[in-house]
C-alpha cells in the first residue's frame, strides 16, 4: 500500500509539472496578442503596454501554483515514501538537469536532487549484484 501510494504521489507530481509549461505557454501567446494589439502607427503607450504584460504574466502564475504542488508530492513520493521505479529516476534527472540550469538557486537544488539520484542509483535501477546467480543464469558454470 505504501509503495502504491508512492507511486500516486509521483505520478501526481509529474503531472502537475504540465502547469509551468502550460502557463509558460499561454504568457507567450497573451504577451504576442498584447504587443499585436500595439496600433503600428500610433506611439505605444507604456502604461497600456504594462498593464497587458501584467495580465499576461497572470498565467504563468496560474501555471507555477500546480507546478509547485506538484514539485512538493514529487518529494514526498522520494524521501517520505521512498518510492523507487526506473520512469521516477528518469524523470528526476532530466528533471534535476532542467532545474540545474535555473542559475543561481536551481543549481543548487538541481545539482542535490541529481548527486542524491545517482547516489541512490541502485535503488531506482536496481543493481546487478543484487540479482541472484542460479542454476539458470547462463553466468553460472554447469557440471
């Protein structure tokens, strides 16, 4: 039960990361419309410009809200349920690059998450001494 848990967690949390990129998304296609909207032949106004840069920006924000939750059930599935599939390591580390690249507090949080990954490798992964050499294993020398 717990590992299923954990697995919803992170399921969840990935999910939830959709948020940042949908309202990234949409600021770029609002913040378009407002500097289309900008008459060519006219001076622009600052003011106006600003006030539709601002009501663009709203979702981006509206974007992080779900991001953020998600980022917060992504590590309760990692350090409080300690779920551990190999999509879950993927995930986190290209993840963790991504992080990484936010200079200057996502390369601190992004390096952590992706030394804690490959510290705890064999936990995702699974490890090759960790499997059993049988009777079956071709490995095995047979009599």
């Amino acid at each position: 039960m717990n590992k299923e848990n954990g697995r919803n967690f992170a399921l969840w949390g990935a999910w939830l990361q959709l948020g940042a990129v949908i309202g990234l998304l949409w600021s770029v296609f609002a913040m378009i419309g407002a500097f289309q909207e900008i008459p060519q032949s006219e001076p622009a106004s600052a003011g106006t410009l600003a006030n539709e840069i601002s009501i663009a920006l709203i979702t981006t924000e509206s974007g992080m809200i779900p991001a953020f939750i998600g980022v917060i059930l992504m590590a309760v599935a990692l350090f409080g349920k300690k779920y551990r599939a190999g999509w879950f390591f993927w995930f986190l580390t290209v993840y963790g690059l991504i992080w990484a690249m936010n200079f200057p507090e996502g390369t601190v949080f992004g390096g952590a998450l992706i030394i804690y990954l490959i510290w705890n490798k064999d936990e995702f992964l699974g490890s090759s001494s960790s499997k059993q050499v049988g009777a079956g294993n071709a490995a095995t020398p047979r009599a």
